[in-house]
C-alpha cells in the first residue's frame, strides 16, 4: 500500500478537472492538446488548454488520465497549477511543483509528475505549432531502455534536472530500467558520467568526510565517482607535474586500489606518494576511513 497524502487521496477520489475542452470556435481562444505516454505501457494522459490569444493566458485545462492514483491526482494538480498562468509562465513548472502541490509523491511515483510536465509541454508546443522545443533531443538520441523506449539524452536530462544518484530513482521517475533491468549498468554509467562533470555533485559533494553526502550516505556510484574526480582534479595534476600518474584500478568498501604509473610506480617514494598525495587526499574529501593500496600494473 502507498503512502499517499491527503492531497493526492482527496485529488483521486474528487478530481474537479477530469475531462475534455473541445473547442467552439469562439473568437480569440484556441484549445490545444498534448498527450504523453501509452495506455500499453501503463499510463497515458491527454491534457486539453484553452488559450487567450490576445494575452496567451490558459483560461482553462482538463484532462484525461489512464493509470494509478498518483497519475490522476498529478493531472489534476496539473491543471490546478496551469489555470490562469501565461504559457511561458506554465512552462516553468517543473514535475517538482506538481509533486509538491501534492505534499509529495511516493519516490516510486514521481515518473506521474514527469508525465504531467510532458503533457502540459507537448500541449503547449501544439498551440504554438511547433516541434517540443525544450526537449527535443529526448528522442534523437540512443535508447537506452527498449522496453521504455527511453533514449539516453532523456535519461541524462532527468537525472540532471532532479539531482537522481541512482539507477533506482530513475526508473522511479521515468521507469527506465523498470522492465527486464538489463539498461540498469548503463543507466549507471551515465550517473556517474554526470557526477563526474557537475558542478551540483561537485560542490555538494566536497569537504564531506567520512562517506557522506549531505545527511544521505554515498551510494557505492556516488563514492566511486568522487573518488574518480579527485584523483582527476586534485590528485593526478601533481603526479603527472612530477612524471607520474595514477590510475583508479577498483572500490571495494573504504579499500581503494590503485595502479601507480610512470615516475611514481618505480620511484623510492611510491609508497610516501600512495599514503600522503593519494590517500590523505582522498581522506579529506571523502571519507576518513578510506585506505589507498597500489597494484601491480
Ligand atoms: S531495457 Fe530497460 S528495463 Fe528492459
């Protein structure tokens, strides 16, 4: 059973929105629709606009919902929202303002807040006549996930956007990975590809000791990524300065083996070198219980 807010049960139970717009022809105004997801896969939602076009103000909104319960109460907190908001003022809701207009979503739901914001998108660019200009690389690129359909600039995109650490919260908020489970390794790699260059994992990440991001943990991803980007940025510069190098080789618990190259593998000092540039560092960033081995190359 999930735990649901009252919000969302009282959404569920007395959606005031569900429906459709048809459009009349009256002058001025214009309905839209933008339709996301497929009733094959388990959800669809089909949200219906009407716009001033004088003031490109939505007048209107109603919607029409196949699945769960968070995926009908983000819809009408969807429309909620979007009522009597500009367009370009509708397009900064995020699925964060859906989710929170509801006092939250079970993590495992959050992919019914990311379908609204594609629907209210899709509708948007309908109005407008044009092509999804925000995301229009979601579907240009690889897919990542067959049994989703999901290509890999889409996964990238909400992993940025909601700050995701791992496999688990993606196939939460866009079911990814959810199927048969083999794109899982990959959705790994792309998690940790984008630790590497964010600035957000960066700056959150450094000067946490002993294995922790904010209150939370490092997931093993997490640690192995960060451990990655200070050997990169903090670590190999001097060794490479020096005629040396240094390669992460593995990550097994606080155990990090290493493979010493160049001036620094043959030097009298590879071991002052392993212990004080390699693992006193990677102790003052990440964790205090780290301890650096080297391996043979
Ligand atoms: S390929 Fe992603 S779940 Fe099957």
């Amino acid at each position: 059973m999930w735990d649901y807010t009252d919000k969302v049960l009282e959404f569920f139970y007395n959606p005031k929105n569900q429906g459709v717009l048809e459009d009349k022809g009256e002058t001025g105004v214009k309905v839209a629709v933008g339709e996301v997801g497929s009733i094959a896969c388990g959800d669809a939602l089909r949200l219906h606009i009407k716009v001033d076009e004088d003031t490109n103000k939505i007048l209107d909104a109603r919607f029409q919902t196949f699945g769960c319960t968070s995926a009908i109460a983000s819809s009408e907190a969807l429309v909620e929202l979007v009522k009597g908001k500009t367009l370009d003022e509708a397009l900064n809701i995020s699925n964060k303002d859906i989710a929170e207009y509801l006092g939250g979503l079970p993590q495992e739901k959050m992919h019914c807040s990311v379908m609204g914001q594609e629907a209210l998108e899709a509708a948007i660019s309908n109005y407008r006549g044009i092509p999804l200009a925000a995301h229009d690389d979601d579907d240009e690129g690889a897919i990542v996930c067959t049994c989703f359909a999901i290509t890999e600039p889409k996964i990238r995109r909400i992993i940025e956007e909601n700050k995701l650490t791992t496999a688990e919260e993606v196939t939460n908020f866009i079911k990814a990975g959810g199927g048969c489970g083999t794109c899982l390794a990959t959705i790994d790699d792309i998690i940790i590809d984008i630790q590497r260059n964010s600035t957000y994992y960066t700056t959150s990440n450094k000067g946490n000791i002993d294995g922790k991001l904010s209150d939370k943990p490092l997931t093993p991803v997490q640690k192995i990524a960060l451990i990655q980007k200070v050997l990169d940025e903090e670590i190999r510069p001097i060794l490479i300065a020096d005629g040396g190098d240094v390669e992460l080789y593995d990550v097994d618990g606080d155990r990090v083996r290493v493979i010493l190259q160049g001036a620094c593998g043959s030097c009298s000092s590879s071991f002052a070198t392993l212990k004080h540039a390699i693992e006193a560092k990677l102790q003052e960033h990440i964790s205090h219980n780290l301890v650096v081995e080297a391996v043979n190359n």
